[in-house]
C-alpha cells in the first residue's frame, strides 16, 4: 500500500511533538524511522495507528485521504502496528489470542481459524503451537504470533516499534528475513528504531526524525556519521572542564548481574568517588534505569555486590530505606508519580522527607522549614501550594531541596528532562554545589551534550551491554552517538558481552 | 463551570434531590403515600424522646465503624472486612464475658476487659486481613470478604454449639449476660448508655486528630495517594498499612464489644447488624473527611431506626431506609464523576 503523510502536526501542551512532518512510503518500501528518545517517533506512529488524533495534517492510503478514529478503525483500513510491548493477552491461548480483534459473528469459528493461522504461521517458518498459552511464549515469538494475527485482520501496512529490543539473534534474523518477504509481496513497512545497524541491515529507506520535525531522509547506502548528525545534531565545542582530584570511594559495584523485564545486563563494574559526576548514556530502555535503581536498593542484583564508603560496607540486597540512611538520594524522572505524592503541599513533603519525630505536627517548625527551603532553591510556590501545580522546573527544584545534607550520593535520571534553559543551568549548579561538597552524582541523560558536558566519566548502555566508565574528555558527541546506536563496540576493551 | 463552594454545594443538593426522586418511586411503585412515608420515618426517628435514643444507639457503632474506616480509606484501603471484624469483636467480648461472668472481679472492671477483648479481637481479624494483602498478594476486598463469611461461620457455629442456650439453641442468640454485666443505662431509657455516645465522640475526635493533626496521618496520606513516592520519599510503605488495618480493626472490635455489652446483651447471630457496611456508604458520602463524618452518620441512623415504623405504621418494607441511603451515596459519587468530567471540559476550552 502507498502511504503518505502530509503536514501531519500534534501538540501536548506547549511541546510540538510532530511539527508538520510530511513522508511518503510506496509499497515494498521498507522505512527505518530514526531519531533520540522524545524526537517525535512514538507520536507519529501513534497517529498513524489511530491512537491519537493529529491537530492537523492529512493521512493518504494509496492516494486516498483517509480518517482513522481509532486502532480497530486503523486495522480495518489496513494499517496493522506491532507495539514495542506486545499488546498481548498472557493468560490467553495462542489461538483464542489470535482469533481476537476479529469481527463479526457470535461464536468464533475457531476450526477455520486454527486451519489458517497454521497456514500463515507455514509460510514465514514460524513455529509456534496454538493451543499453548501465549504467557509461555519468548517475546520474540509473541511478536511473531502478533504479524500473524495483524496480517490475518488483513493488514497491509505493518509498523513495527523497536521490535528488536528483547529478542534472540536468530528471532531477529528470522524476523528481518520475513519483513523483507513481506514487503516484496507489496506490503509498506515502519520500522521504528534507534539501532542504526538493524536499519543498515534492513531498510530501503531511512527517515531521521530530531525534536518533533523530520531533519531528513536517506537512501541506501547508509552514511552512518551522516545519519547520527542528523539524530543528534552538530558537534559543539565544548568549554574545558574543571578537573577535581578523585576523592575517596563513595559507591563500589562489582560484576554486577541484573534481570530486567526485557533485557538482562551483567558484569558491571563501577567505582564512584566523592566528587565525581558519572553520566549514563544509552536509548531508554538499555538497561541504565535498571542499573541507577540498583544503585538505589530498588532492584536486587542477581550476581554481584554493592558496596558503600572506603570501608567497604556491604549493601548489596539491602532495601532502598537502608541505602537512603547511609545518605544515598535517588531522584526518579517521573516526578510526580515516583517522587513526589499530587494532593500534598511543598511544605508537606519538606514534612516526610526530613521524617521529622513526634506525635503532633509542629506547624510553625514545618512552616518555616519549607519557607527557608523554597526561598534557598528558588521555587515558584507557596508552602501550601498542592505539588501538581508547580510547572515541571519547579517540581525538579522541589525534589532537589528535599534531598538531605550531607549526602554521598546522588543517584538522578534525567535530571533536566522538560526544563527550560534557565532551570537546566540552575539544576546543574544545585547539583555541582553538592559534589563540591563531596558528593558523588551518577545520572542518566538521553541528551548527549548534556552528558558530555557534565560528566567526569561515562558509561554506555546498549541493549543489555555496558561499556567500562569511558573518560568524558576523550569522547566526541559523535563517538557517543555511534556507541548508543550499537557502533564501535567492538573497539572498546572490558565491555560486558550480551548476556 | 468553575470549581468553587457553590457549585460543588449544587452537585450535592442535586444528588440529595435525585436519591429522594428514586425513592419516591420506589413508594409510588409500592401502592404508598410518598409524604406520608417520609412523615412516618421522621417521626419515627425524633417523634419521642424513647426513639430519638434509638437513633443515638444505633448512632454509636455506626459512627465506630465509620471512624475505623476513615483510617484504612486515608491510607488507599478498602476493608470492606469491616463486617467480620465487628463480629469477632463481639465474638471477644462475649467470650471474656461468659470467662470472668462467674468470678469474683468487680463487674465493672469485668466490662472493661471485655471490651479490650472485644478491641483485639477485630484488630486481629483487620490484621489478617492485612497480612493476606502484605504478604500472600490478596486484595484486601477479596481477602475482607472471605474473612466476614469465616466470621459469620464462626458466630453462628459458637451461638449454635458451645455457647448455645440451655436446652435449645435459637436464632435469638446466646443466654443474655446478668443486668450486673450490663453498660449503664440512661435514666428513664430502655437502651442508652451514654458511655458509648461518649467512647464514640472520642472516637472520631481521635481519628480527626491523627489524620490531620499528626506525622503518622501524614504518613498515611502520602501512602494513600502514592505508594510509589511515599516509599521514595523514606515512608515504610506495608507497615503503615498494616498499621491502618489494626487501628480499624480496634475500632471495629470497640463496635462489636458496645453491640454485646450495651445493646443486645448477649451474641446474636446478626451481631453487626450490617454497620460496617454502611459505615463504607457514610465514609464515601463524607468524601473520606472525619469533619463531617458525625453529622452525616447521625443522619444515616436516623433514616435506619426512623423507618422501622414503615411496616408498624404503613404495612411497607423498613428497607426503604437502605433505597435512601444507597441511591444518596451513589447520586453523591455520581455527582462528583461529572463534575470532575465538566471542570476538565472547562479547563480544555479555556
């Protein structure tokens, strides 16, 4: 099918997350759409499928404009998406699964539908049993029973987002193998994605999307640096940093070992010391989280231990609450729904996090508590303004001033994710007062500059691997692009092996 | 539309209309005189004095129970095993009662013990409830439900077995304990022990207190409305749910011991009477505020007692009471659906 989106455009609040974004797709074509977390990708697709309704702009399939309602309304018309999360039903069998979505008819004919989904499942050599139930399956053939079921509906666009994050090797090359069968047959397919090699070894096409506009568009053969300057940006120089004298250990992790839901890293080794900022660079989902967490007490190591202080005292399996009592802070990027509880104040909060002791709340101590905190970090609000209604910058001050003093370390993601300039430098000189008084800072960033900026060294998370910490001086924005998008690994000594 | 007093006032009238529009039809659709009904049951509810003390009395386990729930719904729980928590209160009551009624202990002394008995005992029952919820990953709806039928089991097998009467056992419940065991009752009352109406004010100013007054209600606020943060911000997050559980269950169990000491006198299969279901009704009505929690309960026990007269006086069913009371909290929450729905709206246009 011929696809074409034109001027398509969607706004959330202020945030343009699709600025007039126009691209044509013939049949047969097989189209990589690139570009950094919050460039606009998810939107677009969104959209596309019938998730979200665009604020303007035009959808034609084969040269004709088209509405799409709903997911059920894009399926209909053809349009199949396969999600990065199987939208799937676990508890179900393969067979009842796939029957789902069907319409028409009051009682399934399940016969006929058993008969054809062996058929499909026959010619693209999958094999995978229908009467088994789908929670048994491995992601990689939930993903498979998931084409069968949206080419069975009669899908004849297939959009597929990060489909190879979670998946075995041979899955992925059996996957790739009956995407380019499909699209000879004339399918159009999406293929959502920050992994450059899966888009060289793949596409016919190559789309690079940057801040919600679409930056520009490839033909085979792929430039690699070409394509990372378009999803990332120019090189700017950067100012020479300060270098601080490495102080005592704050934080050691040995070989650690971690189980995420979808991937799994192991052997990773890191010594933090007072004073050093230590950035964690990766596409969302490339295990970093998961490391930070682990980090914090929040997920367990598997293999591995943490240790805190010169003394090497041993954390590894203690809670969250015990790694706060030795004055570790975690500060989650989902701020209101991990950090800070809507429906209470600022001065409420300054109330918890300080735990202050007693039976009655001490109204004036509080009062004052939270008055001198707002007026130190500069938060616009009152005591008693409710935290949802503080715009985000506000919220990210409010979290830094409900850390406690002193700290050894501060544990962040995305410490300046939705703030605007002023409050991204006012955030960074709260937190380099911090490690100038001996704390150690770990953070994640999905903006480049931002890590290469702060950081004293980096380590690299792709799709389960993670690179030993790599001084942030030696590195250009360009060698860290190539290394997120799972370049250059090969180069690298004492990087952890797929686990 | 704005979001103010006045409009939230409006919503509330509307829905108090609404729910006496439903049952008005429910009398019409009865062959009765709508006016008359609700005559009858305020009458029947402030006519005397003797009925107006019926309502304080039903008033007390109410308002107990309300108090206790208060407590879990501020930390996010529904313990609808409110029910079976009243009864095994009753069920620790009567027992400390029928272990000490032949001793020499002063009887008063004897009231009290079984009262903290009582108290125990729904705390018991509340922390199972919880421990299935903390440790086993039962919802506290599914768990609190299981736990009133192992309650109801329990009492009816005691009322019918080991504490059955001599002779035969009967649905009238266990032999009543001596006038000696007895809570004092009011001069010139058959029932009204102002001892529990004074247990029961305090009850709520307690609650009011902790909840607004204290670090630990804080606590519970934060974990109520954000697990997740609450934890991050250093509140042990099961503990204080466990916490929640107890103390409900002490208030349920005070409820079931005031049942058996100053009520019935005795265990009675239908011990809980139902209270702690409609202390759920009046604590979503209140929308979860001890403030106006009393006021609100009152009201509840005076549509209960006042309707009793239905069938004395108009040959109809006492449950109107209940088609009031359900359509009212359901028209309230309603209420509050849509104009959450209307002040979004409101807020896109703008």
């Amino acid at each position: 099918m011929h696809v074409e989106l034109r001027k398509i455009a969607k706004c959330f609040g202020a945030l343009r997350a699709n600025d007039a974004i126009t691209l044509t797709v013939p049949a047969s074509t097989i189209l990589g759409i690139l570009g950094e977390n919050g460039a606009g990708k998810s939107t677009l697709m969104k959209i596309f499928s019938g998730f979200y309704s665009p604020d303007s702009g035009e959808i034609l399939l084969d040269g004709k404009a088209v509405r799409i309602s709903s997911p059920a309304d894009a399926i209909r018309q053809g349009i199949g998406m396969l999600h990065q999360d199987p939208l799937d039903f676990p508890p179900l069998r393969v067979l009842d699964d796939f029957i789902l979505g069907r319409r028409g008819g009051l009682i399934p004919n399940r016969r006929g539908a058993a008969k054809e989904f062996k058929e499909l499942a026959l010619r693209f050599d999958f094999s995978i049993d229908p009467d088994v139930y789908v929670d048994t399956l491995t992601v990689g053939e939930r993903q498979q029973l998931e084409i069968l079921r949206l080419l069975w509906l009669g899908a004849r666009v297939l959009i597929l987002d990060e489909p190879t994050t979670g998946i075995s090797l041979p899955q992925k090359e059996k996957l790739f193998a009956t995407l380019k069968k499909l699209a000879a047959e004339g399918m159009t397919i999406i293929f959502v994605s920050h992994k450059l090699e899966d888009v060289e070894a793949l596409c016919t096409q190559a789309a690079v999307l940057r801040q919600g506009v679409l930056v520009g568009e490839m033909l085979p053969p792929f430039q690699t640096k070409d394509l990372i300057e378009m999803m990332f940006g120019k090189e700017v120089p950067l100012a020479p940093k300060l270098k601080l004298e490495p102080g005592k250990s704050v934080l050691a992790a040995k070989h650690i070992a971690l189980d995420g839901i979808r991937l799994q890293i192991k052997g990773v080794d890191l010594e933090v010391r007072a004073g050093e900022v230590i950035g964690l660079a990766g596409m969302e989902g490339s295990g970093q989280a998961l490391f930070l967490g682990a980090c914090a007490g929040l997920a367990q190591p598997t293999e591995g231990s943490f240790c805190l202080d010169e003394d090497e005292h041993d954390m590894t399996g203690r809670s969250h609450h015990d790694f706060r009592r030795e004055g570790v802070a975690y500060l989650p990027a989902a701020r209101l729904e991990q950090a800070l509880v809507a429906g209470l104040s600022l001065t409420e909060h300054f109330i918890l996090s300080e735990g202050m002791k007693g039976l009655f709340i001490d109204r004036r101590k509080s009062e004052e508590l939270a008055a001198s905190r707002i007026a130190l970090y500069n938060i616009k609000g009152r005591p008693d303004s409710a935290v949802e209604s503080l715009s985000g910058g506000n919220q990210q001050r409010a979290l830094l001033a409900l850390m406690r003093s002193p700290l050894k370390l501060i544990l962040v993601e995305h410490p300046t994710r939705g703030l605007d300039i002023e409050s991204t430098i006012y955030v960074w000189g709260k937190l380099k007062e911090r490690c100038a008084q001996g704390t150690a800072i770990v953070f994640i960033s999905a903006d480049l500059d931002e890590v290469l900026q702060y950081s004293d060294r980096v380590m690299v998370f792709f799709a389960g691997r993670v690179s030993p910490p790599l001084d942030s001086g030696k590195l250009s924005v360009e060698e860290l692009g190539r290394l997120i998008g799972g370049k250059g690994w090969e180069a690298l000594q004492g990087a952890t092996e797929h686990a | 539309m704005r979001d103010n007093r006045s409009t939230r006032f409006a919503f509330q009238l509307g829905a108090v209309v609404l729910a006496l529009g439903i049952a008005t039809l429910a009398l019409l659709a009865a062959g009765a005189q709508p006016i008359q009904a609700y005559r009858n049951i305020i009458l029947g509810a402030v006519g005397s004095w003797d009925v107006a003390a019926n309502v304080l009395v039903s008033w007390v386990p109410l308002l107990l129970a309300t108090s206790g729930l208060l407590v879990t719904f501020t930390v996010g729980l529904w313990n609808i095993g409110i029910e079976g928590q009243i009864t095994l209160g009753a069920i620790f009551t009567t027992w400390a009662l029928r272990s000490l009624q032949s001793s020499a202990m002063d009887p008063a002394l004897v009231i009290i013990l079984a009262v903290l008995a009582g108290m125990a005992g729904g705390a018991l029952w509340a922390m199972f409830a919880g421990a299935l919820k903390t440790f086993g990953g039962v919802n506290e709806i599914f768990g609190g439900l299981g736990l009133n039928f192992v309650a109801t089991a329990l009492n009816l097998w005691l009322i019918f077995g080991p504490w059955k009467r001599p002779g035969v056992a009967s649905m009238s419940g266990t032999l009543p304990f001596e006038r000696a065991l007895w809570m004092p009752i009011a001069a010139g009352s058959s029932r009204l022990t102002p001892m529990t109406l004074i247990i029961a004010v305090i009850a709520i100013l307690a609650v009011y207190a902790m909840i607004e007054g204290t670090y630990f209600g804080l606590r519970l606020k934060a974990v109520g409305k954000n697990q997740k943060s609450a934890y991050i911000l250093g509140i042990p997050t099961w503990q204080h749910m466990m916490s929640s559980f107890a103390i409900c269950g002490v208030f349920a169990g005070l409820a079931g011991a005031v049942q058996v000491t100053s009520v019935y006198h005795r265990l009675i299969p239908s011990i809980s009477s139902g209270y702690g279901y409609m202390g759920l009704m009046v604590a979503m009505l209140v929308g979860y505020k001890a403030s106006i929690a009393a006021p609100v309960a009152l009201f509840f026990a005076a549509l209960n007692v006042g309707s009793i007269q239905l069938p004395i006086v108009m040959k109809l069913d006492s449950s109107l009471a209940g088609v009031l009371q359900g359509t009212l909290v359901l028209f309230v929450i309603l209420g509050q659906g849509a104009r959450g729905r209307l002040l979004k709206k409101a807020k896109v246009r703008t």
